[in-house]
C-alpha cells in the first residue's frame, strides 16, 4: 500500500492543508463512557473510576493508585464470548462499537489503532503459561490471539465488517499520535473512505509492576486505563460536512537523541511545523492538552517546548487529563484528543470564541508528536 508521507511534503499553508472531519467519538475511562462524563470529569477535576481490582486480584498489584475503567463490556459488546476476550480486546472493541454507532455505513470503512503492546496481560499469562506448564506446548491455544498486537483493531473489524485498512501502531506514549498521523496519510491518499482511529491500553498487574519496579510514574499520579476512538474522514474542498465535532488540521511526529534538552527543541520544532501546516498561529491555539504530567521528570521537557513553540508562557486553557484519568500510555494521546471534543462539546461551557486546540507528548526515548485540532465553529 503506498502511503502518502507528510513529513516529506514542504510546510503546508491554510490553501494547501487537508483536514479531517472528526464525525463521532467512543471513550472509555475512569470518567465512563462518552465524551459529556469526560467532560464531567475534567470539570470537576476528578473522575469516579471504575470498581477496583475484586479481592483475589488486588493481591497481584503493586502498592499504586489505580483508575480503572468505568464500563460493563457486556452492556456494549453482549456476553457472547466476553470471557475469552482480554481486558484490552474489551476497552479497544467497546470504544470501537460506541464510535461506529449502531446505523451507521460501514463501506470502506477501516481500523487503525495505536497501543503500546496490545494487552500486556494477555502477553504476561501466556508467557507464564509457557514456563510452568509441564512442557511450553500445554497451553490454552485460544488464548494466544490475545496476544497479538493487532487483536484489538482485527476482532473488531471481523465483528463489524470492516474490510478497509486494519492496523495496529505502536510507540508507547506517542503510539495514539502514531495512529492518527497513520490515519491521516492512508485517507488523504485514498485508502479508505473512513477510518475507526484511537488508541487503548489495559490496566493489568503485568504494566502496575513494570511501572512500580521501573519508578517512572510522577509522584501523586494513578495508573489508569481506557480507549478513545474517532471517526474519521477527509474533508472534502474544504468543506466539513454535517457538523464533525472537530476537525484534525495536522498531525506531527518526531525523535531527538542527546537528552531532555534536544527533546524540548524536537518539540518545539514538530509544534511550530504543525502549526504552519494547519494555517493556525500560536495565538489561536486555546486549549493545551499535555501528556508528560504522568511520567516522572518530562512535564518540565514539554512545558520548556511549548513555552517556546507558542511564544510565551502557556496561560491558555490547560487540560490536565493525566490527574483525572491516571497514566494511560498507549491511549494517553488518544484521550487527550478526547478531552478537547469533550471540552468543545461540554453543554456548561461556552467555547465558541476558542479556534484551536493542541495535544502533545513525550516519550521516554526521545519521541515526541502533537496534533493540532480546531473548533467545529471555527470551520464554519
């Protein structure tokens, strides 16, 4: 399949760039379900969070903070079959039904999802099981497709019929923005009509440990979990059609090696290029989602870069999604997109003065990305 490479075109300008229309959004978190309890959460500053671990698991996690998800599979995808489905299979595929909408067409349409590495506990038991059953054979066969990294976007596409381009990316906290720079470049070449497009990730006692023995979570922060879903389209001759919840103007990725100081700068440059792309100037960016609050020592990295890409302090409007929904990794991204439609779309606020939005990240390895999105008003 080739695929257009945004990286390699010059810098767009407001006649140049293709949008997307952001048309529907399936979440779930520690806020519920749906983009008006994230709304919620946010305002209030605080979500409810799911039903913690039953007493038999609570055992197998480190001494953390968690958010669990807030949802009932079975009220979205049935009991059929629930059981042999990992908790990632059930986040990803629930976010995915919420976002394809029950009347929906379904021609053309495909799946792209980011994750770190699919259900990291499904990995983690099927691994075990290789070690202490009598010999490595002696393991349970239906469970090895929950392994698999692309089991999330696969089983969705099998259960909807969507025979469009299906694909899973990952890169750790950046793997939502992945995903959505993946989306963008196969609906702009042609690919696909529409594009399921997000990011998921569990909370199982596998990740809690990596992250308690690895001790990158910023002090006073929960480890959650959850899966944001668009969908998405091109927008054609600039017009968005009916009423998108927003457009997504750029998305932009990028690595920098020698320390959190060529991080920053990385930063600042993939901000500034999406900016000049989208036609929008720092000025016009209202909302800031950041994503580095969750891991220990990089906030202070991508407050330096946006500080500089936007030409002052951030005195916009800040979401702080991380403190609501916990660390959320390979999803993080993919909520913070969530928070701003939420924000937009939230029936207690005004927002119709507010042009664009920004999401950011910040990887632990040098990776960093950004999105920029703009108010539905604003396309008007």
């Amino acid at each position: 399949m080739s695929i257009v490479d945004d990286q390699r075109r010059p810098a767009a300008t407001s006649r140049t760039v293709v949008p997307l229309a952001l048309d529907t959004a399936g979440v779930v978190s520690a806020a519920g379900l749906g983009l008006h309890a994230l709304a919620d959460a946010l305002r209030r500053g605080a979500a409810g969070g799911g039903q913690p671990p039953a007493a038999h698991e609570a055992e197998a996690y480190p001494p953390l903070a968690l958010r669990p998800a807030d949802f009932e599979a079975a009220d979205i995808l049935g009991s059929k079959g629930l059981n042999r489905l990992t908790r990632a299979e059930q986040l990803g595929m629930a976010a995915c039904t919420l976002a394809l909408g029950p009347d929906s067409d379904r021609s053309g349409t495909g799946v792209v999802l980011g994750s770190a590495v699919g259900s990291s506990g499904g990995v983690g038991r099927f691994t075990r099981d290789t070690f202490v059953r009598e010999r490595p054979y002696m393991v349970n066969p239906s469970a090895f497709p929950g392994t698999l990294m692309n089991a999330v976007a696969g089983r969705t596409a099998i259960r909807h019929g969507l025979t469009d381009a299906n694909a899973t990316v990952s890169g750790g906290p950046l793997a939502s923005l992945h995903a959505l720079r993946f989306a963008r470049n196969t609906l702009v070449a042609g690919h696909a009509r529409r594009l399921l497009t997000g990011g998921v990730e569990e909370l199982s006692p596998q990740s809690a440990w990596a992250w308690h023995r690895a001790g990158t979570l910023a002090p006073g922060t929960a480890l959650g979990e959850g899966a944001a879903v668009f969908g998405l389209r091109t927008v054609p001759d600039g017009a968005p059609g009916e009423n998108p919840l927003a457009l997504v103007m750029a998305v932009e990725t990028g690595f920098a090696a020698g320390g959190p100081l060529a991080v920053a700068r990385r930063l600042t440059t993939c901000v500034r290029s999406a900016l000049a792309r989208s036609g929008v100037g720092a000025a016009d960016i209202a909302v800031l989602a950041p994503g580095a609050a969750g891991r220990r020592g990089w906030a202070a990295v991508e407050e330096r870069a946006l500080r500089a890409a936007l030409d002052g302090p951030c005195d916009r409007h800040l979401l702080r999604v991380q403190e609501v929904l916990g660390e959320t990794h390979g999803a993080g991204a993919a909520l913070q997109v969530a928070a701003v439609v939420a924000r937009w779309h939230d029936p207690h606020l005004d927002t119709r003065g507010e042009r664009a939005g920004l999401v950011t990240s910040v990887g632990p390895d040098g990776s960093v990305g950004c999105a920029v999105l703009l108010h539905p008003h604003a396309a008007v």
